[in-house]
C-alpha cells in the first residue's frame, strides 16, 4: 500500500542552514512522501529567494510576506514588488505576517502597520494568510477582527494559543498549524489540538526550527513533519493516514497546491 502523503506547510528552505545540503533536504522529504513543501519568506530578499527554490523543485511552493522581525525595513518599493510576487504561478500564500512582541525587533506601530498592509492586500487578492504571533494574540486578533469578520482565508502557523484563541481563530476563519512543539513534554499544545476539529488542522516543520522528538535541539527539515503527524494521531486517537489524508487535503484546498503522485514514492 503507498504510504500516505504528508505536506510541510511551513518551512524556510531558504536559510543559509540549508545552503551545504537543500538538495538532499528535498529528496529526503519526497523519500518519507512528503507531497508539497511550503518555504515562507520573511522579507523582500527571502521572499524572492523562496520563489526560486519553489521554480527548481517541483513539490516546493512559495508565500512571500514581512515577518514583523522585519517589518522596519520595508520600503514602499519592496511593498510593491512583493504584490508582484503574488501573480507567479508558484505562490500560494502572503506570509508570514503577522506580530511579534516577544522579540520586539521592530517596533511594535511599525509591526501593526506592516500586518495591516498585508491583511489588506489578502483580501484585495483574495490569497490565504500565513499568521504569525508571538505574545502578540490579543493584537493579531483584534488587528483582524476590526477589519472585517468575513473573509478571511488563512492560518496561524505554529499555533500555540489556548483554547479559547483556537476557537475564535477558527471563527474568522483560519485554520491552525502545528509544529515539532506538539511533540515536547512541556508544551500544552498538544492538549489544545486535541479539541479541534480535523478539518481546521495542518502540520509544519518551521525547519531549521522547532525540530520535533526525537530531534529536538538539532536542525529541523521538512521530512520530519511526520513526527509532528504521528503525535496528531496519538493525541486524537486515530490513525496515522487519517491524519494525513485531513491535513494533506486541508493544505490542498487552503492553497490550492497540486501534489503529483510521481512526486512521492
Ligand atoms: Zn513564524
Ligand atoms: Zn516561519
């Protein structure tokens, strides 16, 4: 029987960390039947950067955004041109955005302003939204909920709210992703999935970060995002093709990504 398809929703293929061995990284993603890879840009350069690999590599797709990291340094030119990324025929998504005050590199109007011009730009495109926050919830959320509550395509990656967050995210719209955080002992994420609903559910490395048990501490890659599956299943009880069958199909129809059986094994 072939093994079940699996798609990284969210990776940084980009990073110098990948630059002695990308090549090997793919292939032993397609080997363990990953499907589709997302690589995410953090800004204008990583952005154009993730549309290259996503040109070479058959299964890579891209999103192009300004991580709030880096939000000061965008320019009205590099705005404009990241709108221009949209139409490439390999970009899913706009992303990640979002804030981030546990860092605080920007400063934090600055991070709103840029969040902003993005969440406008998804709808105007009508293009799903790479979310990130980080001890910024209540913002992000609220950022969203004043503009509209209907419309909204998208998900928040390495989600690690509560509940309660989980319910409303849910509510506007997006779905969730988790990550190799899951698969820690300290982590109450886990606990949080158990509650939602398959089908607001994907998975993501966020390699080189975040890498999952029996990795942790070590550079992430996209084939261990079955580890994050594998702790899906054992919290919710079911198995592991059904986790990838919901998730695979959830990514599928989030980003309209085509995953071509010749791809995988
Ligand atoms: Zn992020
Ligand atoms: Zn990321």
């Amino acid at each position: 029987m072939n093994k079940p398809i699996l798609v990284d929703t969210h990776s940084h293929l980009d990073f110098d960390r990948f630059d002695a061995d990308r090549d090997a990284v793919i292939q032993r993603a397609r080997e363990e039947n990953i499907g589709a890879i997302m690589t995410i840009g953090i800004d204008y350069k990583s952005s154009l950067a993730a549309i290259k690999i996503a040109e070479d590599y058959a299964s890579v797709y891209a999103a192009v955004g300004v991580h709030p990291h880096d939000a000061k340094s965008m320019t009205d030119e590099q705005f404009a041109e990241l709108k221009e990324m949209l139409a490439h025929p390999k970009v899913v998504a706009i992303g990640e955005v979002g804030l981030d005050y546990h860092y605080d590199y920007s400063p934090r109007h600055v991070q709103r302003r840029v969040f902003r011009q993005f969440l406008e730009l998804s709808l105007e495109r009508q293009m799903p939204l790479i979310i990130h926050t980080r001890e910024s919830d209540e913002d992000v959320q609220h950022i969203i909920q004043s503009r509209s509550k209907k419309g909204w395509r998208g998900v928040f990656h390495c989600f690690a709210g509560d509940k309660k967050m989980a319910h409303n995210v849910i509510d506007l719209g997006f779905l969730l992703s988790f990550t190799g955080n899951i698969t820690f002992k300290k982590s109450t994420s886990a606990h949080v999935m158990a509650d939602i609903p398959l089908d607001k559910i994907m998975i993501e490395t966020d390699s080189p970060f975040m890498a999952p048990v029996p990795h942790r501490g070590k550079r992430n890659e996209p084939a261990f995002v079955k580890f994050v599956a594998e702790k899906v299943a054992e919290t919710k009880n079911i198995t592991y093709e059904e986790v990838a069958n919901f998730t695979t199909q959830n990514a599928i129809d989030l980003f309209g990504l085509v995953i071509d059986k010749k791809d995988v094994l």
